[in-house]
C-alpha cells in the first residue's frame, strides 16, 4: 500500500487520456454478436470471434500521456514520445483527434485528444499549452469587473 500523499509530496500532473473503459461493453456485445453465427456454422464463421478481442486491444492499448517531461502518442502499432522543446503547437482537424505539429514541421497524431479534453491536455502540460476555455472565462471575468466597477461610478 502506497503512503499517503501529505504536503510534503509533490503532485504529479501526469495525465493519462484515453477511450473510455464504457466502451469494454461493447466488445461484451460484439462478442455476443459474433457468437451466433459462429456457433452455428463454424467453419465459415469462427475466425469472426477474434475481432472483439482485437477491439478489445485497441481500446486499451490507445491513449495519450501527458506529464512534465512531454507527451506520448500510443496508438495502435506505434509510440511517440514528444519532448516540449519539440512541441510548436496542436493542431484540431475537423474529423479525428487531436495532432501535435513539431518544431521540424511534421505532425504526429495525439489518440483520443479532442479539443474537449483541451482543459486536461492544458492543466497537465503546467501551462506550456494555453486553454481557451480558461482565457474566455478569465476575460468574461474582466469584462464583469469592469462594467460592476462602471456602474459603481455611476452611482456615486
């Protein structure tokens, strides 16, 4: 049993993203699916029950790391680890996850990063990728400040 956390431990910001354990349930299904047809002519039909647990593999295999020392890409055959020095920016295309452009200019693609889990992706980097969501709310912040202060002075 590891120690308990005190204020003496440093927190790590280490952040793992990846798909959802929900979706183990569905290779239950798609086990379950596969399974009539090959019970029922297994000849034709029995290499059918290998693709739920291919399914099965992917989902846990594929995820994105993010921690203090950079990022790492594991998708299904290969793992890239990104140092920030490398990293220039993300980019979000409209169809699939997340890519991370290089410094040299090419582009590695980051497994289940949305721009949903921009908020992770940037709490988790320390601050070295800026969350949009944050700068919004922070502005709107501002712009209430600004117009209670406004008003104050109008008052008085």
């Amino acid at each position: 049993m590891p120690p308990s956390s005190s204020s003496h431990t440093p927190e790590t910001t280490t952040r793992v993203i990846r798909i959802s354990r929900l979706s183990l349930l569905a290779c239950g299904f798609l086990l379950l699916a596969v399974a009539s047809p090959a019970m029922a002519w297994p000849a034709a039909f029995s290499w059918m029950l290998v693709i739920p647990f291919l399914v099965l593999a992917w989902i846990l295999r594929v995820r994105t790391v993010v921690g203090p020392d950079g990022i790492t890409a594991r998708a299904t055959f290969s793992t890239t680890r990104i140092g920030w020095d490398a990293l220039a920016g993300i980019r979000f295309p409209k169809r699939g996850w997340a890519r991370a452009t290089l410094t040299d200019g090419s582009e590695v693609p980051l497994p289940v990063v949305t721009f949903g889990r921009l908020p992770e992706l940037a709490e988790a980097s320390g601050g070295r990728i800026t969350d949009p969501y944050a700068a919004a709310d922070a502005a709107r912040a501002a712009e209430a400040a600004a117009r209670a202060t406004e008003s104050n002075d109008a008052t008085k």
